[in-house]
C-alpha cells in the first residue's frame, strides 16, 4: 500500500469535517479512538494532543453528538481508574467514509 502525500490526506480531512460538522481535533480524537477499543482522557493526552481543556471540551461535545459513548465510568480513589470511551456506528460510518475517499483503489 503506498502512502498518500500530505496535501491529499488534508484534503480529505477539509471534506469529512465539513460533512460531519466536526472540527479537527474532533476527528483526529475519533479516528485515534477508532483504532484502539477504549481510549481514556490520559490517551488522548499523551498521543493526540496535550491541551486538557481542548481534549475535554471535544470529549463532551463528542460524547454530546453521538459519536463517542462512555463504556467505563471513571473511578476515583486508590484502586481507581480513568474512564474510558468507544466510538458508535455514527463515528465509525465517519471513519469509513474517510477511509473509501482516502483510499478509493484499496477496496
């Protein structure tokens, strides 16, 4: 599989975003989120941006949308954990779309 250069995944990127009225980082959360199970607010930190305020105002927005659901609550105290979210059949039918316009000859 060759890869595509920049310009072409931006601008596949521009379209999906307009289509889904998602902005960039949102995308960027669902597409991370769609290759792992359940990602964490710490993940998303660590490998997508480290803005906690912008992660968090895209997690509530996202999860307030219907492309993102909490699938583990967060737990506080010394056995604690964070809580962790998965994306629903509406994320994933964003990320293939982005998938079929990215990569038209793969199918």
């Amino acid at each position: 599989m060759s890869y595509p250069k920049l310009g072409r995944y931006r601008q596949t990127v521009n379209t999906i975003r307009k289509e889904y009225k998602v902005s960039g980082l949102d995308f960027d959360i669902i597409l991370f989120a769609a290759e792992q199970d359940v990602v964490s607010q710490y993940d998303l930190l660590k490998n997508v941006s480290n803005s906690k305020g912008s992660v968090r105002q895209c997690l509530t927005y996202l999860e307030k949308t219907g492309y993102l659901k909490v699938v583990r609550k967060a737990r506080t105290g010394v056995r604690g954990m964070p809580g962790g979210y998965a994306i629903t059949g509406k994320a994933r039918k964003m990320v293939m779309d982005f998938y079929m316009k990215m990569f038209p000859d793969q199918v």
